[in-house]
C-alpha cells in the first residue's frame, strides 16, 4: 500500500486526521506528573530492593519490575521533544532532575535531534538520525542492531565520566563528543550540530548534572563495593534492550533514503492498538501509536488512544489508516527479519 503514496498523500486521511480531533491535544498536567512521578518512584524503589536483597528471585522480580517502570518514566523524553514550551510549566526541569540526569540521558540528547525525523524532506534519508533501512540490510544486522543496546549504559556513563570532562579541557574531544555521541540516534552517520541560544545554556546544565552524577556513580563503588552499581547497569541493560527492540518495530524500515510524502510516512511507521494489553508495557506513553504520532506529532500521549478510535471509525476497514495498523510485536520482528532475507 505505500508505493501507493509514494508521489502523492491520501488527502482524505489527513483531513480527517485534523477535522476529528480538534477538541483534542491540551496537555493534561494533571496525567503526565502522576505518571511520571509514579514511574519513576516505583523504578528507583525496586532497584533498591533489588540491590538491598540477598534472595535471588526476589532481586530478579525487582529488577524486572525496576526496568519497565523506568523505561516507562524514560519515555517522557519523547514527549518532551513535541509539547509546547509554555505547556506543563516545570515539567521538564522536573524530568530531567528526577529521570534524565540520573539516567544519564537528559532531555538535550533528545530535543532537537527527534525534530529531524519528523521533517518530511528529511524522514527516511541519509539525513534522520533515527532511521537506517533495516528491512533491506543483511540478516545479521537486526540481532546486532539489538544486542548492541545492552551497552548502552557502560556507554553512556563513558559519556559523562570521561569525555565530558575531557571536553572541557581539550576542544577536540568536546567537538567530537557532541557531534558523535550526544544524540539518541540509530544512524551511525549522523553528526549533530553545534547548540547555539537558550538550548546551548540548557545543555550545559544537564551536561555537568549528567557528569557530576555518572563521577559520583564510579566514585560510589570505592565507598559501599560495586554490587549496588553492576545491578543498576544490568537493569537499565534490559531497560535499553527493550527500548531497542521497541524501536526496531517502531518502523518498517523500507525506504531505500528518498523523501517520501506524509501518508508514505504513516504506512512506513507502526501502530499496536488494542485489545491487545502487551503493547502497553513495551510501547508505553502513547508510542504504540507511532504512526498516529507522526500524523499528528504534537498530540499529546493520553489523547493518542481516542484520536484513533475516532479516525479508525470514521475511515473504517480497508481504508490507508488501518494499513499502519499490527497485531503485535513478534509479527512485526518476523515481517523485517523475512525481508532482510529477500535476494536483492
């Protein structure tokens, strides 16, 4: 269906899309702090238990229960990237004080490197840090492309331990760490750019929060041992695996790096909508709507569900709005995997 819209969008689609869900997309303050706090409460406690525990099983239930409400708490970082400025006065600084820093993945590495997906000329090409072909790659890459994940946290405390301080002393390791390793990218040729105003000062605020803590999570195992910070990297290990698989099936992943129009846009992206309950905790605050989101980037999560109850009622069976629609993740993995397979 998407070489359908390769030249031209489903006019019908996007009409709907904005004249159904006018009364929608006001960000609820009083449904994102909740669920932020909540998330990040249950996350920080359970890991607690977990290194505080000397039954094993107890310590894996924690931990398991530490990594999704974590990676739940995490996501917020998308809806950062779309919200309005003058929405949810605090919320930001909140998430990052509470979710970003801690986690070593502050909003900066987020804002302004996502926008570039959703730009229409630039989603699917050489130039979308979150895109890479990987439909029509060799069938190895998709195990790498998720086993690589796990590092992620040794990764990121490399980051702000080492090349961040570094960086402020040698401007070639500064120049280098930002442009190769301050974004939260798929595309390994992806080089981001200098922050310049009010987003440079933000930065480097949360960079040195970020550092200050990544020095003191090291620093700590000399103090209390390593146990309390080797179980925290294998929580946000799993927590960073499951977040890549997520991406990995975010998309289909088949354009070959041409511009495409919005509707190729949607087809090429994923939704998981209900009754199934399961993509709720692989996909949460609203991403198991992801091609829904980029129709409508700037709909907040908690308005995602009714904006499509509404659109696939009014387009109905058959229509280009139910040809983003899948049942779940292991059709989704098996659907890329085959492709990659295909002689080309």
């Amino acid at each position: 269906m998407r070489a359908d819209f390769i030249d031209a969008d489903d006019k019908d689609m996007l009409r709907a899309a904005r004249d159904l869900t006018k009364d929608l997309g006001e960000a609820r303050a009083s449904i994102y702090w909740p669920d932020m706090l909540i998330s990040a409460a249950l996350g920080y406690g359970a890991i607690a238990l977990a290194i505080l525990t000397s039954n094993l099983a107890v310590a894996i239930v924690s931990g398991f229960v530490a990594s999704l409400a974590l990676y739940r708490a995490l996501m917020f970082i998308h809806e950062l990237t779309h919200i309005h400025k003058s929405a949810l006065p605090g919320f930001r600084l909140g998430w990052n004080l509470l979710v970003g820093i801690p986690m070593l993945t502050p909003s900066f590495m987020y804002e302004g490197v996502h926008v570039i997906h959703h730009k229409r000329t630039q989603y699917g090409t050489v130039e979308d840090p979150e895109y890479l072909p990987l439909a029509l790659m060799k069938p190895w890459s998709l195990p790498a492309f998720v086993i690589v994940a796990l590092l992620a946290p040794i990764a990121l405390i490399i980051r702000s331990a080492i090349l961040v301080p570094l960086g402020a002393i040698f401007p070639a390791v500064r120049n280098w760490t930002w442009g190769r390793v301050s974004a939260l990218a798929i595309n390994p040729d992806f080089r981001r750019k200098a922050p310049t105003g009010d987003f440079a000062k933000r930065v480097r605020w949360q960079e040195a929060g970020a550092s200050i803590w990544a020095i003191t999570l090291i620093a700590s195992t000399f103090v209390i041992g390593w146990k309390p910070l080797l179980v925290a990297l294998a929580i946000f290990s799993f927590t960073a695996l499951l977040n890549q698989l997520r991406t990995l099936v975010a998309h289909l992943w088949e354009n070959e790096g041409e511009p495409m129009t919005v509707t190729a846009q949607f087809l090429d992206s994923v939704n998981v909508p209900p009754p199934g309950l399961v993509a709720e905790i692989w996909a949460p605050v609203g991403l198991r709507y992801h091609a829904l989101h980029h129709l409508m980037p700037s709909m907040p999560y908690h308005d995602l569900p009714e904006a499509h109850r509404r659109l696939a009622r009014e387009l109905g069976v058959g229509s280009t709005y139910e040809g983003a629609n899948h049942p779940g993740m292991g059709n989704l993995v098996s659907r890329i995997a085959r492709s990659t397979m295909m002689p080309r």
